[in-house]
C-alpha cells in the first residue's frame, strides 16, 4: 500500500488533470438518463435478476441485492460508476507501469487517458443497471493483481486465499472478466518470471471451478432457471465451416484495421513495433507470449465464431495499452510510439463524449413520444397502442445501444418494438393497453397511405391506435 501511495502523491498533479479529462470525457454521461436494459430493472427488478442468475453472473445478482437496500436512482449510480473507475485506473496505471520499470510521466498520463476515453467503455457504462457492478470488478481485479503479485513475492498462502476469493468473484459478475484475467495474466508472465505461469494456471482453473459450481448449485437449487442466452452465441458447425472462418476473419480485420469507434489500428502497429525488436534479439520465448497476448482479446470471438458485442470487449482495450507500454519499454523510437498513442487517445475523447451527447438527444426525443403516447392514452384508454416499425434517430454517431430508441430495438421480435417501448413507457408512469398478438399482427397489414394519417404518423381505428415509427 505504502508503494501506491507514494505513487500517487508522485504523479498528483498529473492524477488530478487526468481527473478533470475523465469528468469532460464523460459530461454528458451525468444526465438522468435511462438506458437500454434498466427499464426492466425499473419496471421489475427480481425478473431481471433472475434472469442474472440463468446467465452465471451471480456476483452481480449478489451486488445488486445489496443496492436494492437503497433507492435506485440513475444520476448518482452514474456519478458512483465514474468515481469508482477514476480509483481503478490510478491501480491500473501503477501496475501496468512498474511491470515494465517506466518512470515517465507521460506514459503515466497516456496509460490513464487510454481507458479513461476508451468507448468500449463508455458503450459498457451506458448500460446504468450494470455500470457501478462492472467498475467495481474492474476496482476488485486491479486489487486482485496486486495481491497476486505479493503472494507471488512473499509466497503466503493467506494472500492466496484472498486472491482466489477475489478472482472467483469477479468472474461471476461477468464472463468477460474470465477473458480480461487472461490478457492481464499474459502481460505480467511476458515481463516477469516465467515460472509464475503455472500458479497463475492454477489460481484461474480453480476460480472457474468454484464460479461454476456456485453457478450451477444457485440454478438449480435456488432459482430452477436456465437459459440459452450464452450458448444461443455459438455459431461453430450451425452453418459452414469456411463460413465460419469467413467471419471470423472479417471481424478480425474490422478490429485490427480500426473501422469501428470503438478499435485502433495502433494494435496491430504496436504489435509490429515489439514483434521486429523481439525477433532482432532473438528472444523467441517472450515472441510466443507476445502473440498468446495479441490473440487474447479475441479468444471469445474464436471460442464462438461469432462477433462479440462491443461492451464485452473491455480486453481488447487494455491489451492495446499493454502492448504500448511493452513496445515503450523495448523498442528505441520512443518519441514516434507516444506520439502514435496520444493520437489514439485524442480520437477516443472526441467519439466518448459524442456518443454521450447523441444519447441524451436519442433520450429527449424518447421523451417526447412518450408525451404523445400518454396524450393518446387519456383520450383513448380502452384501445390498443400498437407500435409499428422502428424508430431510427438521425444521430451520426452510434455506438451498439448509445444513441438508439427504445422504440428501436427488437424489431425482429414477436411484438416488434412493443415489449421494449412499453417497458420504457412504464417508467414514465405511462401504462397503455398492450396489443394481442392478433391485433399486432393485423397492424402490420395495414398500410398507412390507405387511411389519412396526421402529421405524426398516427392511425385509429375501431379497435386500436397505431403508432407508424418513422
């Protein structure tokens, strides 16, 4: 602890700025705004977390039981999610640093902004029912490793214990920490002993273990509950195998080659830098960690076939940082390699913030149809309200969920749209009549040109209301 601390109050100017970078990447993000998922936390909290339970993420179950102790409320869960984050990265920033002994307050300053403006990040974030869950297993993990690190040291087995509590803890909150304690794993081995593998090995295997045991016992002893969510998500042998291949290929060249928001193409060029200067001094031993390091953030999408939504793919972007401090730590164009990542970094505080702005806009006008839909209500209270379509915001950027309408998603469902919007106008205290599946059914035949539809879009008839999304 001493040694952290000392770090801190080293680099406390340089913590602070990065602090205020933090609060003006996520601005926009301070806003009481409801997101996609926490209607049904709002409307039904005990369905969601059962359904939690059917998913393994009995760590999140746990947590959010104990958050249902206090009022729920978005804003402050939001303003927690960040402040918890902020403590995680000076962790993170102190470990990833001293593993490769740089003292350099710039790589400091790049290490933080990195994560700090990652959108993986922010897309995972925008989920408010899970955001204040996730930065505190990112806080538990940054614990855990420099805990690992000690028991390594010291070789007291009262640290393992602890360790091994903390690891199986946070692989049940989320199935991407399993992945991100692999990444973190191979980045500590490729810059110390090689020995520690197996103990690392160990500590991993019987964490799965104990997660899987406590998941399996909780669904079938407590809650009787299981789902096809996770598996539904391989895609090996369902179609084609070269198929298969076809797209896992195409992913991986979308990712390297940075044609999303949420990827740089500086992975695969960091990744070139420490390759060439490991081959010139022939250490082909770190070259074999080098490549298990560049392939762990893909280890999902290889294991499924599939591509893996963005908010999951928290690996990928502290290997991006791992392999800047690595090829920092070994390659001479210093100056060259800082200046490529600060670029990185200066893209990602613009799009962050974007995608935060653009959601508070997809929100108002969220508001705004539901201001319509509860006008609709008082005058027509014994009719269905029926959604037809999807309601496609104009916003230019996107991420996965950021910036999309509840009337925009699950369109190719049973109800369309309707289970969703109807779940985020329950917030809003606004309850119209659900539609049959018959009554939906015979919406969708009806084309809107044959009526005389006002300005909005709306149509009446006998039976129902009918909203045609635009």
């Amino acid at each position: 602890m001493k040694d952290i601390w000392d770090f801190i109050k080293r680099n406390k100017m340089i913590f602070l700025c990065l602090l205020g970078l933090l609060l003006f990447t996520y601005c926009y993000y301070f806003q009481n705004i409801i997101s996609v998922d926490t209607e049904f936390y709002i409307n039904d909290s005990s369905s969601l977390l059962k359904s939690w339970i059917a998913l393994d993420r009995w760590g999140l179950v746990f947590l959010k039981q104990i958050g249902l102790l206090f009022p729920f409320h978005v804003l402050l869960t939001r303003i927690l999610t960040i402040g918890i984050f902020y403590i995680a990265l000076i962790l993170y920033t102190y470990l990833f640093t001293k593993w490769v002994h740089i003292d350099n307050k710039w790589v400091f300053f790049l290490t933080f902004l990195t994560f700090a403006t990652s959108p993986i990040f922010a897309e995972q974030f925008g989920f408010t029912l899970q955001s204040v869950e996730i930065a505190l297993g990112l806080l538990l993990l940054a614990i855990d490793f420099c805990l690992i690190e000690k028991y390594l040291t010291n070789h007291n087995r009262k640290y393992f214990l602890v360790v091994l509590i903390l690891t199986t803890f946070c692989f049940g909150l989320y199935q991407a920490f399993d992945f991100l304690f692999i990444s973190i794993t191979i980045f500590y081995i490729l810059t110390h002993d090689k020995k520690a593998l197996k103990k690392f090995i160990l500590l991993f295997l019987i964490s799965f273990g104990i997660n899987y045991l406590i998941s399996f016992f909780l669904k079938n002893n407590v809650y009787f509950i299981s789902s096809s969510y996770l598996t539904n998500n391989f895609k090996w042998n369902k179609n084609d195998l070269l198929g298969d291949l076809y797209r896992i290929v195409q992913n991986l060249l979308t990712i390297l080659l940075g044609r999303t928001y949420f990827h740089s193409i500086t992975f695969g060029i960091f990744f070139t830098f420490i390759g060439i200067s490991l081959i010139k001094k022939k250490n082909y031993e770190n070259i074999f960690y080098l490549l298990c390091l560049f392939l762990s953030p893909f280890l999902l999408m290889l294991l499924t076939a599939n591509t893996v939504v963005y908010r999951a793919q928290f690996s990928y972007i502290f290997v991006l940082t791992f392999l800047f401090l690595y090829s920092y730590s070994t390659c001479s164009l210093k100056k060259t390699i800082v200046m490529i990542f600060f670029l990185a970094s200066a893209k990602s505080m613009i799009v962050t913030p974007s995608l935060f702005y653009q959601d508070s806009i997809r929100y108002q006008k969220d508001l705004e149809l539901a201001a319509i839909v509860k006008s609709l209500v008082v005058s027509n209270q014994d009719k269905s309200l029926i959604f037809v379509g999807s309601y496609n915001s104009s916003t230019p950027i996107k991420g996965e969920t950021l910036g999309y309408s509840f009337a925009s998603w699950d369109v190719e469902s049973e109800y369309g749209v309707n289970n969703r919007a109807f779940g985020f106008l329950k917030t809003q205290g606004i309850e119209p009549k659900f539609p049959s599946k018959d009554e939906y059914l015979e919406a969708l035949k009806i084309d809107e040109h044959d009526y005389y539809p006002n300005p909005k879009g709306i149509i009446y008839t006998d039976k129902s209301v009918i909203i045609y999304l635009k």
